[in-house]
C-alpha cells in the first residue's frame, strides 16, 4: 500500500474531465478537492485534439487546486479500453547456479523475460500484471521475495494499447503543465475500486456508461480478464431526445436529467413537461413517458451489443452477475432495463466519499484507488515496461494557496479481436 501522502485522479472523459485530490493518512483516503470542467477536442473517449483537451485539463486542474488548497503537479490518469488487447505471458529466469535468495532484481529480470515478445509499429505495451510466481516448481505465490530458488517464472497478463492513443493522452497532459506518474487501464481500476472482494474473487462484470461511450469489463480472481467498447453512451441519449423533441442539445440534456428515467413502463403518462422547440414560440408539451421511451430505446442498443459481446466471451456465466456505473446510470429504471436484458443481478455502484455521492465520480475515485493499493511487487514488475510510469509514494504535497493571486472558488458544473482471441477467453474464466 502507498504511504501517506496526497494523490490526484485525473478522468479524461469524453464528455467532461474530473479531478479527484484525496489525501492518505493513517490507512483512510479523504477527498479533498474536486474539479470539473467540460471535455473539448476528445471524442469517443479519445483524444483528438490535444491542445483543446489540455486546455479543458488545466481548468479542471484549476478548481481542483483551490478547493484543495495545493498546487498540483503530478497526476494518476486513465486510459480508455479503445482497441485494448489483453493477452497472457509467462517469462522465466535462473537465479542462480546454486539456491540463493530472490530479490527486487530478480522479479524485475523475469519480468523482462515476460515482455520478450514482437508487437506491431501501432502498438504499445501499457501494463504488465502478475498473477503468480513459480519457485523451483512451486506455484500460486504473490511475491517470492526473501524465498530462495534455482528458477523463477511469472505468469501474467498483458495489457497492449494503439500508439496514438496513449501518445496523445500523455502529450495533453503534458502540455497541460503535468507530470504523468500512473498511466491506468481505466476499466481495471473501476473494477477494482467498484467491486468487493468476493465479486473480484469469482468474477464479476462491470459496465461503465460514460457520455461518449461504454465500456464492459470482466474482473476474475481481481485481474482485469476482458474489456470490450460500445461507441456509444449518454452522449447518444441526448441527441435521440434533441432529434426527436426538436431542440437544443443543452436543453435536450437538462430534461433527461430532470424528467428522464430509462424504464418506459415505469414512467407516467399523464405527467407532462415544457419542451422549448426550435423553430416555435409556444413550447411543446411532452409526456415523461414518451421521454423514456426515447431513453429506453437507446440504452436497449448499447445494452444489447454489450450482451452479445460478453455472451460471445462466456463472461455471463461468472456467479458476480452485473455492476453498472458511470454517469449514464444516474438515471431511474437503468438498473431495471439492464436487468432486463443481461439476464443477470444487476445492481448500481454509486462512490461513498461525501460531497461526490454520483456515478459520474466513479472513474476518477478509483484511479486514485488504484494508485493506492498497488503493491511494492507490482511496482516492480511494472518498472520493466519500456513506457511505464511507476506509481508514486506521493503525487502532490499539501500547500498554502499564494496570497497574492487568490482565487474564487467556482463551482463545479465495437473492436476487431487479435488471433487466438475466442481460445484465449476460453481459458481465462475457467
């Protein structure tokens, strides 16, 4: 676990970016600032134009930073699930002619080992996660430092990601004014953060409905094992109901949040709302449930395709069923559609921290999380990735806001699968 310390969560999202600054003391995270700041030049959660997306970075940055009375400087950020492939790799060594001793370097060799592989010029590797060592034969350990042996094997599992996305994400950040000290497969923090331990253990599910898309993941035995992007998410949803109502986006946006609710059925017929259209001097008067069934329509979508790629993977059959969260689900009846149409127990993750009790928070809490909980084994095995960036002891140190420039506070507003994919699964969730 980190020592104590403050750490920054930043969530590049397609639709807004979050900043998360929680301080670590005695065993216990507490938020202490929050930022948030509209998303430009990303799209479908990737970034398209770095400048822009700098820019909207450092305003959420900003507030962060007089919430929490510090300055930032370094940040813990995510990576979408666009284009991820996951892959298992072993890798082993001799320690030695004689038994001695495994130490740090000893772990950070036979990682190396495990990395030994061709990638295509477009990809990159992005993480590496260790699930066991082997010791002269001897299996299922988590860290054999201190143990002594012949021969050292690890196995584990790979996290490769396109080129472009990861070199935009770290050059925005930069440009921002921030130094990058985590780069995190976003859909295996969520996991990690969103699950307990049991639903890590047998394998859980975790659907996260952002604005510009959606994303499922499969946490088993608390490793990341499947990922999978739907290019959609409540982005879409809006616009249905801009279309369809003949208004603004903005205005479209504010009635799902105010009347929206994702069940049609449980909508009411007779309640009715002002629509303002475009075009018209009179607004239009609109049922709630006409509203959900516009909702209901879109979100069936997503949800679908998502079904048929985790049923493709055998990921249904895992006894954690469901857990949905993200903005989107921050609507009433999601919990029920997905229900509806997984199959499978479905419940919705909402963050405990006071002041951000919303799904909308969940990225950026739990890359915080991740950065956290990360072991000194882990951080070992990740020092022999060529791109890594090795999870900080503290991200941020805790200062007094300049007096002479002080500042007013403002108020926070389907991929193609490598060869060997449908064999691999296969194994992963046995």
């Amino acid at each position: 676990m980190a020592n104590q310390g403050i750490y920054v969560g930043l969530d590049i999202g397609t639709t807004s970016i979050k900043v998360i600054v929680a301080e670590y003391v005695q065993g216990q995270m507490n938020v202490i600032g929050v930022g948030s700041q509209r998303s430009e030049g990303l799209s479908r959660g990737v970034i398209v134009d770095i400048d822009k997306a700098a820019a909207s970075i450092r305003a959420a940055v900003k507030q962060a930073e007089e919430k929490a009375s510090i300055q930032i400087d370094q940040v813990i950020a995510g990576v979408p699930a666009n284009q991820l492939q996951i892959e298992s790799v072993s890798g082993m060594i001799a320690v030695g002619d004689q038994s001695k001793e495994i130490v740090d370097k000893d772990v950070a060799s036979v990682a190396s080992a495990a990395l030994v592989r061709n990638l295509p010029p477009e990809r990159e590797v992005l993480s590496l996660q260790a699930t066991e060592f082997i010791v002269d034969g001897f299996d299922g350990i988590k860290d054999p430092r201190g143990m002594i042996g012949v021969r050292l094997e690890l196995h584990g599992i790979l996290f490769t990601a396109p080129k472009t996305v990861l070199h935009n994400t770290k050059k925005a950040i930069e440009k921002a004014g921030l130094t990058l000290t985590e780069l995190v497969v976003n859909p295996l923090a969520t996991g990690l953060f969103a699950l307990n331990d049991s639903e890590q253990d047998f394998g859980t599910v975790v659907i996260d409905l952002g604005g510009g898309q959606s994303t499922a993941a499969v946490i088993h035995d608390h490793k990341l094992k499947f990922a999978d992007v739907d290019q959609e998410g409540g982005d879409f949803v809006t616009k249905d109901i801009s279309v369809v109502l003949n208004t603004s986006f903005d205005d479209a946006e504010k009635l799902k949040r105010d009347y929206g609710n994702a069940d049609s059925l449980a909508a009411s017929e007779d309640e009715t709302f002002p629509v303002t259209v475009v075009g018209k001097t009179e607004p239009a008067m609109i049922s709630e449930q006409y509203l959900a069934e516009i909702i209901e329509a879109r979100l069936t979508q997503i949800f679908s395709r998502l079904e048929k790629s985790l049923s493709a993977a055998k990921a249904l059959s895992l006894p954690g069923g469901i857990v949905i969260t993200g903005g989107t689900t921050a609507l009433p009846g999601v919990v029920e559609l997905a229900q509806d149409i997984f199959k499978q127990p479905v419940k919705r993750f909402v963050p405990s921290e006071m002041g951000i009790r919303h799904p909308s928070f969940t990225q950026a809490l739990a890359l915080v999380h991740y950065a956290l909980r990360v072991s000194e084994v882990d951080r070992i095995v990740m020092q022999a990735v060529p791109t890594g960036i090795v999870p900080p002891k503290v991200t941020a140190e805790r200062v007094e806001t300049p007096q002479e420039t002080p500042q007013k506070t403002k108020e926070a507003p389907a991929e193609k699968k490598p060869a060997g994919w449908r064999r691999f699964l296969g194994t992963f969730f046995e």
